[in-house]
C-alpha cells in the first residue's frame, strides 16, 4: 500500500494564530515532525497562511532547509504582535475609531512581513501549499500555490503579499493589490470571508496534485491533520439582535461567517473521510475558548493575552497527544 500523503491545514483567526503555532511546536517537540520536512501539502487562510509561509520558508544559506524553527515562527506574534494591532492615536482620530476607514494602519503588519520573508518568491518555499484568498475586483476565490507558482509565473508572488492579502481581515486591514511576477494585478482580502478552514480547500487541492497509479488521489490516499484557532460561539440575543442596523451587524456577520465557515468544512470532511476504512485519516483539533481568561478578539495582541494563548495551545496539544500520535503513525 503506497505511503498516506500528508497535509497540515491551518485556520484563520489573527492573534490566535499562536495556539495553531504551539500546537506544531509540541508536535516538533514530541515527535520530531517538521512542517517543512513532514507534510506533502500545507493549507492555510488568514494568519493560518503567514504560519504557512514561515514554515515553509527556505534558509537563504542551507537549501532545503526552514529558515525558521517553529519556536521562533510563534515568536513572530510575540515580537510584532502588539505592533500590527496598534492604533496611533491620529489614526483613530481620523477613521473615528475605525468607522470611516480601517482599524489598523497597514504599516505594523506590513514591516513585519518584510523583516521575516523579506523579497522571497512562493515559487521558492519548500513545500506545496494552498493560501486562501478573496479577489474583490473579480469576485471570486484567489488560492496562492507553491506548485502552481513553479509552473507560471503568473501564479507567481512575493511571499510577503501572499501573507499580506491572506490576511487583509475587512475592517481590520485595508484590501492590498498586489503583483504576480508576471505583471498581473490582484486586489484581495482575507481568505476568512469564505473559507475560514481551508481543510476542505486542501483535500480539493490535494486530489488535483496528488497521483496513485496515475489516478486522481481520494480520501483514502491522504490524512490530513486540520488545527482551529479555538472559537467561543459568542450568543447573539434575540431582542438586541433585532434591532440592529447595518453599523451593529458589521462584527458579528464576521464572527458568524469566519465560524460558521469553520465548521461547514469539519461537518463536510467528517462525512468524507467516514465513507473510507480508517476516518481516523482526518483529524481537527480545535478548542473551546469560553472558560479560560483568553480574550478571543482576533487583534487583543496584550503579552498576558498572548501568553494566555500559547498555553492554551500547549494544553490542547496534551488533551490531543494520543489522537495526533495515531494519526501521524497512520
């Protein structure tokens, strides 16, 4: 039986990204697996695709080799995490708390991708990956692909604006235009908006770019390993609700899609892989944020805040240690 194709799919969800990113961490610690070395295709939307791209970003000195450990991927949130969530105080002046144009200046987020990939091309990550995003001008889904970016040039990006327009978050950040090494024009946003959980995006994915015995792979021919961002699934009550207009809706549709979203995927896979021998191929781990002291705001970037979130991915690692021991041994 030819060996399972490996795929490590990672959801959206900003500052909490830190809990998908200590989860590898455990998972480099305990078992010696790296994303880079381990998994055949990586999937990623929102701060799950910057995840992505710092995993799979090659060391300018040692080919085939990560440029980063995944220790040091989480640290990204820690070093410039209060900084792309910063609001000078004229911006807040002038958008009116963000009302009038986005919360956030592009700046923060945008000297942090430069500093930590610099002017690297997708083409030149070591791995297949499949990067969420939204093309608002075309009005259709945007998948940035290392294995599509070695075959055109027109799916070819700086890795900076693959991570930049995977997480241009509406309201949060403004929309980016960025340019394929070709020439072409893109204007995108957050893949959040559709595909929260690119897990089902992978299986697709993974189905095109993976062969057995010259056919088309199936959910038989691959597992894949798909980790959340936790979630609170805040109740919305009745009698505020129905009075709420355009202004009131904004946040909670976003909270509503990105998880609603999340969850259709799981539902859809959990189905799929249940019509094969061995469902155990398609594991989510994801957890429930309520009771615990973490502020779940995708940008509450405090050091307390953070650290709050690593731990909680430590601890969602160790409820699920025995299950991701059998998955990866599949």
């Amino acid at each position: 039986m030819a060996e399972l194709k490996k795929i490590l799919s990672i959801d959206g969800g900003g500052i909490r990204g830190i809990i998908p990113g200590q989860i590898i961490v455990e998972i480099e610690k305990s078992f010696g697996v790296k994303v880079a070395n381990d998994f055949d295709l990586v999937a990623g939307t929102s701060t799950g695709g910057i995840l992505a791209c710092a995993f799979l970003l090659e060391h300018p000195n040692q080919p085939e080799t990560p440029k980063f450990t995944s220790e040091e991927v989480v640290g990204l949130y820690f070093e410039r995490g209060d900084k792309i969530f910063d609001v000078p105080f004229f911006h807040k002046i002038r958008t009116v708390g963000g009302i009038l144009d986005e919360k956030y200046p592009a700046d923060g987020i945008e000297d942090a991708l430069q500093d930590y990939f610099g002017d690297v091309w997708l083409k030149d990550l070591l791995r297949p990956c499949i990067i969420t995003s939204y093309d608002i001008i075309n009005r259709k889904g945007h998948f940035f692909g290392q294995h599509k970016a070695r075959e055109d040039p027109d799916f070819n990006f700086r890795v900076k604006d693959v991570a930049r327009a995977t997480s241009a978050a509406p309201t949060y950040f403004e929309c980016e235009q960025i340019m394929s090494e070709k020439g072409g024009a893109f204007t995108l946003i957050d893949g959040g908006v559709f595909v929260n959980n690119p897990a089902l995006v992978a299986y697709a994915e993974g189905r095109n770019i993976f062969k057995v015995e010259k056919e088309e792979a199936t959910a038989k021919d691959m597992k894949i390993l798909s980790i959340g961002t936790g979630y609170t699934r805040k109740p919305y009550a009745y009698k505020k609700a129905k009075n709420w207009g355009m202004a009131e809706w904004v946040q909670p549709v976003i909270d509503i899609m990105m998880s609603g979203a999340s969850e259709v995927a799981h539902y859809q896979l959990k189905k799929i892989y249940g019509t094969i021998d061995n469902s155990d191929q398609y594991l989510r781990i994801d957890g429930d944020l309520k009771s615990t002291e973490i502020d779940p705001d995708m940008d509450c970037a405090t050091q307390e805040n953070m650290t709050h979130l690593k731990e909680f991915g430590k601890k969602l690692f160790d409820d699920n240690k025995d299950a991701i021991e059998q998955w990866l041994a599949l």
